[in-house]
C-alpha cells in the first residue's frame, strides 16, 4: 500500500464528538500565517483603507449568502453562530481600529488587522471563563476571513469524494463547515478548541467525529494524507499500517453497528430486569436541541442550559426573546417535562468579554443564583419569561448553585412576586410550576435533606459536586487527573443527597456528566436515582445498560463499592458491577 512508506504516527486531542472516521486529510489554509509587514507610502493610504473596508464588505456579504443558502436540514446553531461572526465584524475593535493602526503605522491592511487581532485574543486570554475564553476563536476566525479577501485567496473549494474526507484545520468556523459541501465531509479534526468551542457544539450537533485541541495536526499532516479520527478517544492516526487500518475498520464498522442496534431501543421503555421504571432525559443548551433528544427518544428536558442565550452578546435578552425560546422547547416536547434552569452565568461567565469582571476564584464568586440574587431585574425578567412559557407545556424551574436555605428562600419570594406581576396583567402561567434545586455544591448535598423539604425535586449536578467536593478545577487540565467521580467522598455526598429525596418522596435526577457515563448508571440505581439527564447523544447506551441490569444482583457489589473508601479499591469493584 502507498501509505506503508509513509511515516505513520498517532496524535493525542480532546475527543469532542464520537465515532470513527477513515478518510484522507484535506488542510484546511491558514491565512493568518500568510500575512506579511510592509510599509505603504502616505498617498496610498486612502487607497489601503478602502482596501480594508472592501474586504470587510466582501465578507459581510459572504456571511449574508451562507447564512441565507443554509439548508434547511442545518443545525439551528449555525444561524446563531453566523450571527455571532457578523456581530464580530461589525464591532469597531475589528471594523474601525485597524483603519486607525494603518494610518497611524502605515502599514499594509492584513498586518494592521492581525495587530489587532492579536491585541483582542490577548484581552481574550485574561478571562477565567471557558466559554468565554473560547470565543476569541470566534474573532481570530472572522479575521481570517477578512484576511483571505486581501490576500486574494479564492474561497475553500473541496474535492470530490468528501464523503470519506477529513478536515484538518487551525480552526473550523461555522460558516467554514457549512461551506465544504453541507457537512459532506466525515470528521474533522482542528489545532484549537475546547470541548465548549463552537467547533465541538457544531461537530456534536452534525454527529460526526471530531477531535480538537490536537496542537500541531495542519504542521505534520500533509493533504491527501490517509488519517483515522477516533473521536471515542481523542486519537488520530495518520498513515496507518496494514493491520491498524483493518483493525480501525473492523472498529468503525462494529461501532456503526452498535449505533443502528441502539437505534432500535429508541421507543423502548426504560425498565430494569427486575421491573424498575427509570426516565431518561435530555440536556439541552438551545431549542433546536430538542430534535435530537426527540429522536433518541428522552422523555423530558432534565436541564436547559439556558446561559446560552445570554452568552456573546452585548445586551440582555428581553423577556420576549426568552419566553419565545422557552415556549418554543416546552412545545416541542408536548406536554413532556421540560426543566429550565436559571441563570448559571457568574463572574467567570458572563455575557460578553467586556462585562467579565475579574475575580481570583471565578468558581467561589458571584455567579448562578448568587448572581441572580444580586440583579433582582434580570432575574424577574427571566421568571416572568419562564412562566409565561409554562403556559404552553409542563415546565419546571430549576436553580443552580444553591448553598443556603435563605438562597432559596429569597428565590421563593422572587419567584411569587414574578408570579404576583402576571397575575395583575392577567397573563397564563402554570400555578402548579414546580421548583428544583441543583445540588452542586458539597454544602447542600449534606443538608440535602433540609433542601428537599422546601423544594418539590432535586437535581444533582456532578460536574460541580465534583469540582468543589476535591477542590479540582473543572477547567483545568493540569488538575483533570484528580478528576474522579469515583472518588468516595463524592459517591457518598451522591448516595446522601439520592436517599434524602427518597425519605421525603422528592424525584431526584442526576443531570452533571455522570449520568450519561455507563460505568456509573447501574452504581446510581442501586443508590435509587431513577432519573438520569444527559446529553442526547448518551441516552440509548445508558437506556441498554438500565435494561441489562437486575438491582438485587447489583446491591451487594454496590454496598461493598460504599463500604470501600479507597478509589484503588472502588474501581474494580465497580468493573466488577458492570460485568
Ligand atoms: C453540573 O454542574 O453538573 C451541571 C449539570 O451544570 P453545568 O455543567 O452547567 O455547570
Ligand atoms: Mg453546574
């Protein structure tokens, strides 16, 4: 095979979207490296900053024709995201200020821009936030955009056979993907990124492997390259030996395979062999989420994330637009629950950049409830949104970050003037709304008990729980080691929190990471959780692990797993339990 005399080598990223893909590379360009520093005489300069401004207008233009050609099979996101990238363009860090450095540096209009670029990443870099973080990428591709119009570069066309193609690029932007042939190609893979970036969203939303973070993939493979994308593990494989490949082939068809069967499960009803119901809902951070979790069959929203409608924009989302996105899930689902979670935004995690106020411990600070708390405006104008929408479905409030009682009273009270409003202007709501709260902070899965009895569910949120129960950033990667849900501290503050809501005949669901992780699922119903809520893409496998599990024959192992206070102990005994 050509390939064998190539140097075959393996390359390690963060795994953001499943599956496996055997394709050949194609290298995405990466014009920013392209752009080089020379001087323009004065008489040219009227001339170079209508040369910017061209440019400019050529690429609102193309974002305007993608946006409008996006068919109607397209992720909803991508709209927004193409949005985000015209918003960009129009702010004048990027429209105005580099006019303003090529006049003032006389230089060329690329290198002005990539100046610039530079100064709004670095302002970028400060910010605590992930997300947050992350959207600087949002702006260096939206630069490259303007770059490639100076520098006369014709746009991305793509070679027949993208079916089995692979995109290898610094960065993929949105209005990129949407480009190279409505999402024909079958993985991509990208330097940049976060398991938060839109590039992941986009990548999970169009169910195709991809992996990010990869560093050096656009410097050491070459086009054509023949490259394996494991998304499962993050792992990529370029020209591959003769058994590697059939190995990765035999991989990749036993994984389609497995979809297809798990496909199958999608009407079944969740019930253990012993006859325990369980209900498997979905996580969602925008309305057109709920396609996905429709056709995996969850039956119920566990968690609307609905930070994202506040997040990379300048001002707040009016009460109409929020009661527009949360009608619009609550009918979707038809009747079936849909939990909306309040605010989760903070100090780390703001609407945009140049809100973000900086704080040592982003993760301690004025964020979710806290911060609801403290801006008693934006919270009404949230409640008022999320009852208004009741009307149309069975929706349920959810509060993030509760760590005191008096938190939930102070929400209890909002929450019955929010109501009081509605009532005077006789607008609908459901009177019956239930209230939950998410248990993810150690202090209130200890006290989960005190919790329960003020409010009708509770909702246990691990990827916090777990951070703050072993003081692990979350985000961090230098820490993620200690990153363990099966530590025994935070199995217990679990069991606690699932059998104080049991006592007191309050539902409890898991809705962190950990409840769409198979290991865990049969360990959770031994504890008696008997609502999970994951992303849509874990439902089925965990729905084939509730219907192959017998709770009698899963109790002792799980006793022995709590009795155990050593995670070197706890991990075979929980392979043990998933045998
Ligand atoms: C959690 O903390 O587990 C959770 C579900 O909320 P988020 O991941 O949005 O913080
Ligand atoms: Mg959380």
């Amino acid at each position: 095979m050509a390939q064998s005399s190539k140097v075959s080598f393996s390359m390690h990223g963060v795994g953001v979207s499943g599956g496996i893909a055997i394709g050949n590379a194609h290298l995405v360009t990466n014009a920013l490296v392209e752009v080089v520093h020379y001087h323009i005489p004065k008489k040219a300069l009227v001339a170079e900053i209508l040369r910017f401004e061209n440019a400019l207008a050529r690429v609102r233009q193309d974002l305007e024709v993608i946006r409008e050609q996006l068919p109607v099979n397209a992720p909803a996101e991508l709209t927004a995201f193409i949005n985000t990238h015209l918003m960009i363009l129009a702010d004048k860090h990027l429209s105005e200020e580099p006019k303003a450095i090529i006049e003032q540096e006389l230089c060329n209009a690329e290198w002005a821009l990539k100046q610039q670029m530079h100064e709004l990443v670095a302002q970028f870099e400060l910010i605590e936030d992930e997300y947050l973080r992350e959207r600087k990428q949002d702006v260096v591709q939206v630069v490259e955009r303007i770059i490639k119009v100076l520098l006369g570069h014709p746009s991305e066309a793509v070679q027949p056979d993208e079916s089995a193609m692979i995109l290898v690029a610094y960065d993929v932007s949105p209005a990129d993907a949407i480009q190279f042939k409505h999402h024909q190609f079958a993985a991509f893979i990208t330097d940049v990124g976060g398991a938060t970036s839109h590039t992941a969203i986009l990548a999970r939303s169009l169910s195709i492997p991809s992996i990010v973070a990869l560093h050096r993939a656009r410097d050491l493979i070459r086009d054509g390259e023949l490259i394996i994308v494991d998304g499962n593990y993050g792992i990529v494989i370029v020209n591959p030996d003769k058994d590697t490949l059939a190995e990765y082939r035999l991989r990749q068809e036993q994984w389609e395979l497995e979809q297809q069967k798990l496909k199958r499960l999608k009407q079944t009803r969740a019930v253990t062999l012993d006859g325990v119901e369980v209900e498997l809902h979905a996580n969602i951070e925008v309305p057109s989420d709920v396609t996905k979790a429709k056709s995996v069959g969850a039956t119920g929203i566990g968690l609307y994330r609905t930070e994202f409608l506040f997040m990379n924009r300048r001002e707040m989302p009016a009460e109409e637009e929020q009661f527009t996105a949360y009608r619009t899930v609550a009918e979707m689902m038809k009747g079936l629950p849909v939990t909306i979670r309040t605010l989760d935004l903070g100090a780390d995690k703001q609407m945009n950049p140049d809100a973000a106020r900086s704080c040592t411990n982003p993760a301690l600070g004025l964020r979710a409830i806290r911060l609801c708390l403290s801006e008693p405006q934006i919270f009404h104008t949230q409640l008022r949104a999320i009852l208004r929408a009741s009307h149309y479905g069975k929706i349920k409030i959810l509060i993030p970050m509760l760590s005191s009682l008096s938190e939930l009273r102070q929400t209890v009270t909002l929450l019955e003037r929010a109501k009081e409003s509605l009532r005077a202007e006789n607008i609908p709501f459901d009177e019956e709304i239930k209230l939950g709260g998410m248990i993810e902070i150690p202090a209130a899965a200890i006290n989960a008990e005190a919790f329960a009895r003020e409010l009708d569910f509770l909702s246990i949120g691990t990827n916090d729980l777990i951070q703050y129960a072993l003081a692990i950033d979350r985000t961090d990667d230098a820490v993620s080691y200690l990153y363990k849900p099966s530590h025994p501290a935070v199995l217990k503050l679990i069991e606690m929190t699932i059998k104080a809501g049991n006592k007191l005949g309050k539902p409890v669901s898991v809705c962190g990471e950990m409840a769409g992780d198979v290991d865990f699922t049969r360990l959770l119903l031994s504890f008696g959780l008997r609502q999970f809520s994951m992303h849509p893409a874990h439902i089925l496998t965990i729905k084939r692990q509730v219907l192959q599990t017998e709770l009698e024959q899963a109790a002792p192992v799980a006793r022995k797993i709590m009795n155990a206070y050593d995670i070197d102990k706890i991990e075979p005994l929980l392979a043990k339990l998933n045998q």
